[in-house]
C-alpha cells in the first residue's frame, strides 16, 4: 500500500478531494494500481453517486437523476 500525495486533475486543474463530511481523501496504490475514492471522483466530474444495496451496485448518474432503489452513499 503506497499513499504518495497523488494528485488528480480534471481538465487541467487540480481538484482537492474530500468525503462527504469534507476529509480529505487521498487516492493510493497496490502494486502498482492506483485506486482513487469514487464518490471524490465523482463529485469532481459532476456526477452524482448512489449505493444500491439491493445489488451491491456503486451508481453513477449524471443530469441531477439517481435511479431507483438507490440511496446516498457514504462511499470515498
């Protein structure tokens, strides 16, 4: 597990990523794979993030619609 300060940019600029609650969150690496927070990543890109438990299923949309069955995830 290596945490290096990794940065992210998104279309040239760099993005702070937080959790809900507004932590800091920090992407990471495993063997040289990088895993970043998905909810951070998410918010970054204007997407909206939703858990579905039913199916074990992280839900991504964009246009200000989650789909049905979903509820706010707690997902970095």
């Amino acid at each position: 597990l290596n945490y290096s300060n990794m940065k992210v940019t998104v279309n040239g600029q760099q993005v702070q990523l937080t959790d809900s609650y507004g932590n800091p969150t920090e992407p990471f690496t495993i063997n040289n794979t990088s895993y970043l927070p998905v909810a951070s990543i998410s918010r970054a890109l204007g997407l909206n993030v939703a858990w579905d438990q039913d199916t074990n299923t992280i839900v991504l949309t964009s246009g200000g619609t989650q789909s049905s069955g979903t509820q706010n995830t707690s997902t970095n």
